[in-house]
C-alpha cells in the first residue's frame, strides 16, 4: 500500500540537490484525503493527493516529500467547498497546482505552474509522497467508537478525527463483555494510540489506552481532547513535590529580605478575573512632589522556587504553559506555587521581580528600575472592581463593595492609584496605537456555570473594558522594557517573542477582494490596518458586526508569534513585533503560567546556565505547546457551546455572512461570537435549489426557495459578504428560520 520511507543518507542527499522539500503537514479535517504543506518560499502550498502519498505521516508532522516524474501528473477537478476551512484558506490550499486546461503554461523554477486564467476549475496534480517523517508532531492518540468484527481477533477503531486512520485494535484490550454485547459499546468514547502502520495495511495497529464514557457529555469529552493533544494533566510526582518548601506555612528567609528592595509599605494591589486563583501579577501608582508618577509593575517571582535543572523545573519546561479550559485550570505548576507560594495573594508577603518606572502624566518614560523585590498586595480586585472605579471617579467606596483591604491603606488611596493607572494608560494605549500598532480583537464566549455539576447554564460574549485595557498597557510596557532589558544584556542568549508580518500573497488577495466588496481597507502596515478597522463601518445597529467579519477577514494571512532565541536569529530585523509594531518584545509578566517568563526572569537574575542552542530547542517546545494550549481551549469551549445548545436550545440568532463557498456558507452568530458553516443541503425541505457564480474574487450563492402559497413564483435570495441572517441554532446544526436580505435589499432598509 505505501512506499517504505528513505533512509536519513538518503534524505539528506535529496534535501541538498533540491529534489525533496520539507514542511509541515496540514491535512484538511473534512475532506482527509487532501494534505498539503508549504513551499521552500512558503509563498505556495504543495498539493498531496489521497492518503498513500501522505505516506503514514499524520497532521502536523514534519515531513520530507518528494515530486514524482512528470508522466505522473494529473487533471483533477478543483473543488471550492473545502468543509473547516476559509475561502481564502481554500484558495490557498490549491494555488502550488492551479494551472489552464490549454498548454500555454509558464513553469516557475519551483516547479509550479502559473494560472494563465482568471477563472478556472481544473487543476494540473504534480504526484508528490512523503518519503520520510522528520518529527512525529502529532500525538498518535485519537478519540473514536469501536466496532465489532465478527471473526477477527481485532476490533475497528474509528477515530472521530478522520485525519486519523483507522486503527486495529486487538480484542484483549476491549472491554469484557465487547464481543458478546457490541451495541452496549455504541455511544462510548474511547482513546487509543497507534503502535504501528505497516506498509502493506491500510489500516494502523494500536491499543486501547481507556475508556472515557459517554460520547456529548463533558469530562469524558474533555479528557479525550486532553489526551489527544497530549496535555500532561497528571497530578504532580512524588519527585517533583519534594522540591518545594517543607515547612508550612513559609516565610520569606532573612538572608533573601536583605537581597530584596522592600516594598512592603508601598500601595500594591492586583486585578484579575473574579475567578483568579493564580496571581502573577500586580501594580502600584505613586504620585511624586513634582507631578510625574512612579509606576511599578510587580510580577511573582517564580524562579526562586524553581530551581533550574530539578524535576520541578524540567516538568514545569515540558508543560511549558498551563491550560485554560471552560470548567477547570491545568496548571503548568503544582498549586502549592501557582496559588499559595507565588501567587500573590493579598495581605501576604511575596517575592517578586519588579519594574518601576518615573513617567510623567502623559505617559513618557523619564527613567527605569529593574530589580528583585517584596511587596505585600494591600486588596485583590477584580475587574470589575477596577471598572466601577474608573467609571465612577468621584464616588467613595465603602469596605462592603470591595474584598478586604489592608488598613494601612485607605480605600481612596486604591481609588486614586486606579484611576491615574487608568489616565496614564489610556495615553500610552493612544500613544501604541498612533505609533502603528494593530490589534484583532474577536469576540470571545465564556460561560457561566452550575458550581456542582461545572454544566453550562448560559454563555456570553466576554467584554473588553477600560479596567482590561488598564492591565493590558502596563504589561505591555514592562514586556517591551524586559525584551530590550536582557537583549543589551545577553545579545547571544535572549529569548525574545517576534511576531512575523502577515504573508504577502494572502494580504494581496485580502485587498483585491476587499477592493471588489468596496471596503476602503488599507493594508500596507499594522497601523494602517487598525486605523481601517477603526473606522465606522455604517452608523446603524450591525456596524460593530461588520467590523467583527472584517477582523475576522484580516486575521487570515496573520501569521503566529514566535518565541526564539537571539543567537540563533542573526538579523534584528526578524525580531521585530508585527502587531505591537515594537523592534523587541518578550514574555515577562506570567511566570506561573508561561515557562518563557521563567527563562526571562533567569536572565534578569543572570542565573540562566543554559547555551544559545538549549534556549532555541525550548523555545521552539513553547510554540508547539502554545499552539496546542490555543486549540484545546478553542475545542473546550465548542464542547460546552455545543453542550448549552443541546440542554437549553434551539437559540435564535441574527447572524452576519463573512465567506461564500460554492455548497455552503460561513456565517458569525451575532449573539454569541460564533462562526459556523451552513450547508445549502441542511436548508431542504424548505429550499427549492441553489446555484453558485464567481465574480472575480467573490462568490455568490443565488438560494431559490418553495413559496409558501404554490401559486407564487420561488423566492430568490443572494448570498454575498456581509449579509444579515436570521438563524436558530440545534445541537450546533443551523436551521433556516428567516429569509436573508441581499446586500442591495438591506442598504435600502438601512438608507430609509
């Protein structure tokens, strides 16, 4: 069935007379049989077709793919509605092998061919296989059913990934009573792992590695993401609890208060969720005889608890982040630290790495202090303390609106603190913002839930307010303060965070279709971009949807930030922050929960005993697990979204149309800041036909609907960018409730 993979030697000599490419592979979670990776340029994507040229290697792999002989090639046809991924993405995905049905072809020295029409559905498929898997990135773990197999020591495991093989798994690894009561196993989620994939089976070989329970309900769920992406949800070893401090309650040693600026007297408090229990980070504003201010930002100070080198540290670097799902926290560190020792809890002693600056009102930096401290936070507040503060300036707070204060300072002392941070931010955040910095903001769905059963009982779009944006600023500058801190520092050694600039071909795309849509987007920089988002897309009541669908847009050719480490990229250029629009920026602020800060925080100390190609090799470990911390959260929240919908729904939802495919259509659910994909199929009984046309860039889908009354003529709807729906929502399926306007029919209701 597959080709056996090429030795190492042989690689290597393929790899330096250009006749293999590496990459990772990406395979399209609806249609399996589709994978790609990127070209040497990654200005293309490479088409591999069907899953014997994907060789065995999985999602995400990093792979080694060979181009086979000419004769090989073929005409397929393309295929626009790629289910789970963007138009763009779609178009994409088929650029490295779009070509004429005529020979007048001009041949690129990569091998592509150049599209010589405008509007083509054929493309020329060059055969490539992968030939050899550099890195196993994906786990080889899967959720799925079993099915039985009568006669066979083996039963079928279906992973509900189909990425993911199917996979034989032996009977003596199934529950007992399997191969008699099949159908009691109907519904039950299990995990599996593939052990092997032979080169003669389409099938993989593996083993049961549990039983989860029953399909739709959370934990189970929610346990088989954990596994899947290989989240480390243990509880912590015996080995590594022994190296925290035995003695409980702990105090701060003597010798380690002499070391340490004392800032114990000082007004510090923190601001986090309500929920909070890991607390890394807290402020102070002083005002000084002169008018200006010092600000402090006091992040906990981990590194002291985490030696370098011992298990505690080399299971904290393996996590490398603690994961946030809806319900619950899998900490990167054992709770001892993250919410007793480090975790800076109000009216405690605490250990902190802090930067205190001289800045004056309008937010320039007149000097800097970084150092080793103590404070002693005076009350935890939440944001939403935070905000009655800044939204009420005058009014006096008493003891009872807020949690306990520390008597030594007043409440109005608090008050004041919060509303100069408030006054400085909002100057530094213009200031950011006039300098060319961009920020994507999307919506975000959170959840509140049942204190028992952690089941949802409602969900909402989270908001974005001054008390965040407070926050936000601050972090901000110490981060950009650190970066430029340990790189002047430790030149070779730095581990600094870069975000790369959106890729070029996407963003042209990006413009022509926003071109043809007639909105006046500029995106030539990060600055340009946001000042285009911030402009009044309309003045009536789907303005701020708009401009959520064309954020959503612009965040397709963003690519991801980037730990690294400085001695190992040698042009300053690449360190640069897209987004921030900052030469250096690093992680600093979240040591409890991000395991770069820690490596910061060593450099800050100069305790760091790692080489620049150590730095390198664990950056590189974050990124990946950054990147699956991302996902899990995303799948944790489609569980419980999915779960609400199915206890309380169906829910009604005006819904805004951000992507037109040729079957289907991508829509953002208003009230809840979800995107879902409705299938021109799931509109029957109720739709009568549906045809589909290209118009340069955009698509547009023309629905026919059944008249109500048989005597009237069928409905014609068009489907285009930005169009207002009515939708409801049933177990995460959409449901037409309401006729869709066209774009030409809402202007005119919206003009009138």
């Amino acid at each position: 069935v597959f080709e056996p993979y090429m030795t190492l030697e042989e690689v290597s000599h393929g790899l330096k007379r250009g006749e293999l490419i590496q990459g990772t592979l990406r395979i399209n979670p609806k249609k399996y049989h589709e994978a790609f990776i990127p070209s040497p340029d990654d200005t293309w994507d490479i088409f591999l077709d069907g899953i014997v040229a994907r060789n065995r290697a999985l999602n995400g792999d990093s792979v080694v793919v060979q181009i086979l002989p000419r004769e090989q090639w073929k005409v397929v046809r393309s295929d626009t509605d790629c289910e789970g991924a963007s138009e763009s993405e779609i178009q994409r995905d088929h650029m490295a092998v779009k070509a004429q049905k005529k020979p007048e072809q001009l041949s690129r020295p990569d091998g592509t061919v150049e599209d010589q029409s405008s509007d083509q559905d054929e493309l020329i498929s060059k055969p490539r296989r992968v030939v050899y898997i550099e890195e196993k990135k994906h786990s080889r773990a899967a959720t799925g059913f079993l099915k039985f197999l009568p006669d066979k020591r083996f039963a079928m495991f279906s992973p509900v990934d189909h990425r993911v093989p199917r996979i034989n798994v032996p009977l003596t690894d199934c529950p007992q009573d399997f191969s008699s009561r099949p159908g009691d196993y109907t519904n039950t989620l299990f995990i599996c792992r593939i052990t092997n994939w032979a080169v003669d089976n389409n099938f993989a070989e593996g083993r049961l590695v549990k039983t989860l329970g029953q399909a739709g309900e959370i934990e189970p769920e929610t346990e088989g993401i954990l596994m899947e992406y290989e989240v480390d949800f243990s509880e912590f070893s015996d080995e590594v609890l022994d190296c925290l401090p035995k003695t409980l309650p702990w105090s701060i040693p003597p010798e380690e208060m002499r070391r340490r600026r004392d800032l114990r007297k000082e007004c510090i408090f923190t601001i986090d969720p309500s929920t909070a229990r890991d607390l890394d980070d807290a402020l102070s504003c002083q005002q000084l005889p002169d008018g200006n201010f010092e600000v402090g930002v006091h992040i906990a100070d981990v590194s002291y608890f985490v030696e370098e080198g011992n298990a505690l540290d080399i299971t904290a670097s393996k996590r490398a982040t603690s994961v946030y799902l809806v319900q619950k926290v899998i900490p990167m560190l054992p709770r001892l630290l993250c919410e007793e020792l480090c975790s800076l809890n109000p009216l405690s002693d605490r250990l902190t790495f802090s930067v205190i600056w001289k800045i004056t009102p309008e937010g320039k930096i007149l000097s800097e202090w970084f150092g080793r401290s103590v404070i002693r936070s005076c009350v935890k507040l939440s944001y939403d303390h935070a905000q009655s503060m800044i939204e009420a300036p005058d009014k006096l707070f008493s003891a009872e609106e807020l949690p306990p204060v520390d008597p030594e300072h007043p409440i109005d002392e608090i008050h004041q603190a919060v509303l100069n941070l408030h006054s400085i931010a909002k100057n530094l955040r213009a200031q950011r913002f006039s300098g060319g910095a961009l920020r994507l903001d999307q919506m975000k769905l959170s959840f509140t839930l049942d204190k028992e059963s952690m089941m949802p009982q409602g969900c909402y779009v989270y908001e974005y307010r001054d008390s965040n944006k407070l926050v936000e600023e601050f972090m901000l500058l110490a981060n950009i303060a650190t970066a430029h801190h340990i790189y002047k520092s430790f030149p070779e050694l730095a581990l600094l965070r870069c975000h790369p600039p959106p890729k070029t071909r996407l963003v042209d795309e990006l413009q022509e279709l926003c071109d043809q849509l007639g909105i006046n987007v500029d995106l030539s920089s990060a600055g340009a971009l946001n000042k285009s988002l911030n402009t009044i897309l309309g003045n009536d009541e789907y303005s701020s949807a708009r401009k959520e669908v064309l954020t959503h847009m612009c965040s397709r050719p963003m690519q991801m930030a980037l730990y690294f480490c400085t001695g190992v990229v040698k042009d300053e250029l690449h360190f640069k922050h897209y987004a921030l629009n900052v030469p250096l920026y690093t992680h600093f602020t979240s040591p409890i929960r991000r395991y770069p800060d820690i490596i910061v925080h060593r450099l800050l100390a100069s305790s760091l005993r790692l080489t620049t190609e150590q730095v390198q090799k664990q950056a590189s470990h974050c990124n990946d697990r950054k990147t699956v911390s991302k996902r899990v959260q995303e799948l944790s929240t489609d569980l419980y979204f999915g779960v609400f919908v199915k206890e309380c729904g169906p829910l009604d939802s005006e819904a805004m149309v951000m992507g037109v495919l040729d079957q289907s259509f991508d829509v953002l659910i208003l009230r809840y800041g979800v995107q879902k994909r409705i299938y021109c199929k799931n509109l029957e009984p109720d739709l009568n036909n549906f045809h589909h046309r290209k118009v340069g860039k955009t698509s547009e889908l023309t629905l026919v609907w059944k008249p109500k009354d048989l005597d009237e003529p069928p409905v014609e709807q068009v489907i285009i960018f930005f169009v207002i729906c009515v939708q409801g929502t049933s177990t995460m399926a959409m449901k037409h409730s309401v006729p869709w306007l066209s774009l030409a029919q809402y202007q005119k209701i919206s003009n009138k």
